[in-house]
C-alpha cells in the first residue's frame, strides 16, 4: 500500500507542474480501470476520454462534412475518410487477394471478398433461409421478396435497388471507359469489368465452385452458376409469375406475353 500512495503522491506533485501530463495519466487510468472519461455529448450523453474523441462525434449530430475532395466535391466528417476517398481519383488499390490477385481500395471489401474463395457465407435471408457472402448481396437477394427497385435510369427501362447501382450504370450512357486493358487496349466502364476481362488473357479462372468443383473468371457468372444447385430464381415474370434463375431466361419468356419477336425487322417490305 505505501508503494501506491508514493506512486500517488509523485503524480500530484507532476499535477502542480504540468496539467497536461495529469490528464494524460487519468486518460490511460481510464483505460485501465474502464471509467468513463468525463467528456459528455450533451445531445446523447455518450461519454468520452478523451476531447478529440468527442469533438469528431458531435459531427454525427451536427452533420458537419468538413474534409472536401479537390477532385469531385465529396465531403467527408473524419479526414481518414477523404484520405481513403482520394484512392478513387488515384488508382490506388493496395489491398491484394492473395488468391486470385484482384485488388481492393478498402481492406473490408477484401475481406468479403475472400469468402468467395472460403466459400463462407455468413449473412442468411430471414425469408427463405438462403445465405451470402456479403451483405449487399444478400440484400440484393431480398429484393425478390419484396420486388422494390427505387433507382430507375432516364434513358432506359433499367431499374435498381441502390442509387450507386443507377450512377455505375449511367456511365454505359455517357460512354465513360476509363479503364483500358493493357493486353488488348479494350476499355471498360469499371475497374473491376476491367481485372475480370484480363483473366481472358491470362486464363486464370479463380472463382470455384465448392459444389460441383467448376471454375469461373468472373464472380457473377459464379453466382449465377450456383442457382443451379440453391434452386434460386429471382428473376419473376410480372404477367404470369413463373421464375427463372438468369434474366435473359426470363425476357425471352416475356415474349410469350407481348408477341415481341426477337429480331424482326422494322423495314416495310
């Protein structure tokens, strides 16, 4: 016991000579003992130890985006953000599948990646049970209980669950391919379009199938491919209901319904 009041006594003297070096001690004393520190939000009541701590959460209540992008405008609350942000403009990708070589700007993009090789698949539909690699497919795949597609393009009849979706697609339109392939000079409107033509010249094909042992070179033929042993059709027709695992099934049924023929000439004869 004397040897605490000693080691006490030493950090009030410390106190008289240097406030600063004393909150740093109750802040690692914090940490220790699991005290909360004493800086509060007054909006939440969260509690802080430190100040800068709660100086970058106030902005999740004032809505403050003061870290803006040179580039393209974007702003962002934390500065770690804008950092990441600027990869975009860069190119920069440093996070690498040591499987089958894709990159990633994110390490949780690559992290979510790798199930597709793991074949774990962590995140289950509450609907009918099915289970997915990431949680934007699966949220995806809920779609087609619900049906709700909010993002509808202005110059087609294309519709999307996620309004980033609608912007990727939009570039098809504005003829935006800024990704060029170094074997063939074929450029394309995305990155990852992009890494998945070259494994055509490579030949790698690192997406397989953990039930029937079939490799891909892209992750949505994969996926579409594994409809056939899930049993998964969730593309529905609108004027009969009948369901189909791939969408281009599914148009060449629709035809059925509207007396569309495919190919015909317009010419008058």
């Amino acid at each position: 016991m004397r040897g605490t009041e000693e080691q006490t006594d030493s950090v009030e003297i410390h106190e008289d000579g240097n406030a600063t070096v004393l909150q740093n001690f109750k802040q690692k004393q914090s940490r220790i003992t699991g005290v909360k520190g004493s800086f509060d939000c007054t909006k939440c009541g969260k509690s802080f130890i430190q100040k800068g701590n709660l100086t970058v959460h106030m902005k999740s209540h004032t809505g403050e985006k003061p870290f803006t992008c040179t580039q393209c405008g974007n702003s962002y609350k934390h500065k770690a953000k804008l950092k990441t942000h600027m990869r975009v403009h860069t190119g920069e990708r440093p996070y690498t599948c040591t499987q089958c070589g894709k990159t990633f700007v994110h390490k949780e993009n690559l992290n979510e990646h790798m199930r597709i090789h793991t074949g774990e698949k962590p995140f289950t539909c509450t609907q009918c049970g099915k289970s997915f690699t990431a949680r934007s497919v699966l949220r995806s795949h809920q779609v087609s209980h619900t049906g709700v597609k909010s993002f509808s393009c202005d110059q087609c009849d294309k519709t999307y669950v996620y309004e980033w979706s609608l912007k990727q697609h939009l570039k098809v339109h504005a003829g935006v391919k800024p990704h060029v392939c170094s074997f063939c000079g074929k450029s394309f409107t995305v990155l990852s379009t992009l890494q998945e033509h070259q494994s055509i010249h490579t030949g790698v094909r690192p997406y397989m199938c953990f039930d029937c042992g079939k490799t891909f070179i892209t992750s949505s033929n994969l996926k579409t491919h594994q409809r056939i042993h899930t049993g998964d059709k969730p593309y529905k027709c609108s004027h009969c209901g009948k369901t189909f695992a791939q969408s281009p099934a599914l148009r060449k049924h629709e035809r059925i319904h509207t007396g569309e023929k495919r190919n015909q000439c317009s010419t008058d004869s």
